[in-house]
C-alpha cells in the first residue's frame, strides 16, 4: 500500500512530466514558423543592442529522483505514551515523538534515527497541547528494503 505523500508525490511527478512534454511542443511549434518565413529585415540600432546583451535565464532546479519505496514489513500499533506522565508537565510534549520512535525501532528492529515520523502524526501528537498530553495513540509502521520505518496516523 502507497501512503498518501507517496501518491501525492507521483502525481506531482506526473504533472511536471506533462509540463515538460508541452513545453517541448511549444517550442518545436515556435521554430516551424520561423524557418518558414526568414526574409531579410532592416536592423536598426536598436536591434543589434539586444542581441549583443547576454540573456539571463534562471538556471532550472531538478528535484532528485525519489525511488519507489518497497515495503518490507507493516504493521499496526496502539502505543502507550503513559511515561510521559512521569515527566515535568511543561516537557511533555516534547518528550512523546522521543518515546514513539524508541517503541518503533524496538518493534520494527530498525535503528531510531531511521524511524521518520509523519507530519500528521506529528500534528496529532502536538493535539493535546503542552500539558495535557496524549496517553496513547493508534500508529501504521511502513519500513522498506533499506531499514527505514514511516511512521503515519493509523
């Protein structure tokens, strides 16, 4: 199963591709004509300033290509964040991401700093606010061919 980021970035990667695809009828468009239609024309002053000024273009940024992760293993978890309780209560929010990724990588066998944790998940732990912090919440763990485990809202 494909997360939804996952999807996101496919169609995203569909989209450019179509730009892309355009951009080259576009220009393949513009050149007929000009070919067609050359006859000699007057240059002004005017004219030959331009063309001896350099033309600046942006230089275009190419996102890297993101492999097509393959999932190896998933699973579902209902994960107790009751340590936190233990802690002062202006820590506690910061304290539950700590706690998520110990019990991930001790359950999927993945090292902590390969656990990446959703942006929503994320949200949702941050739901409860500073003090009043979340007891437990329902998590997917994705991990792929290379070791790293996606955490999402479940």
């Amino acid at each position: 199963m494909e997360s939804k980021i996952e999807e996101k970035f496919v169609l995203k990667q569909a989209v450019e591709e179509e730009k892309k695809k355009q951009e080259k009828e576009q220009q393949a468009q513009a050149a007929e004509p000009e070919a067609e239609d050359k006859k000699p024309v007057e240059k002004t002053a005017k004219d030959e300033a331009k063309k001896e000024a350099p033309k600046k273009e942006a230089p275009k940024k190419e996102a890297p290509e993101e492999k097509k992760r393959e999932i190896i293993l998933e699973r579902l978890y209902t994960v107790p964040l009751l340590g936190v309780l233990k802690k002062p209560r202006l820590k506690r929010q910061s304290i539950q991401p700590i706690m998520l990724r110990t019990f991930v990588s001790k359950h999927m066998k993945a090292a902590r700093d390969k656990v990446k944790i959703s942006p929503i998940l994320s949200k949702a732990l941050t739901s409860g606010g500073v003090r009043k912090a979340i007891r437990k919440i329902k998590v997917k763990c994705s991990k792929d061919k290379e070791g790293i485990v996606l955490v999402e809202k479940a």
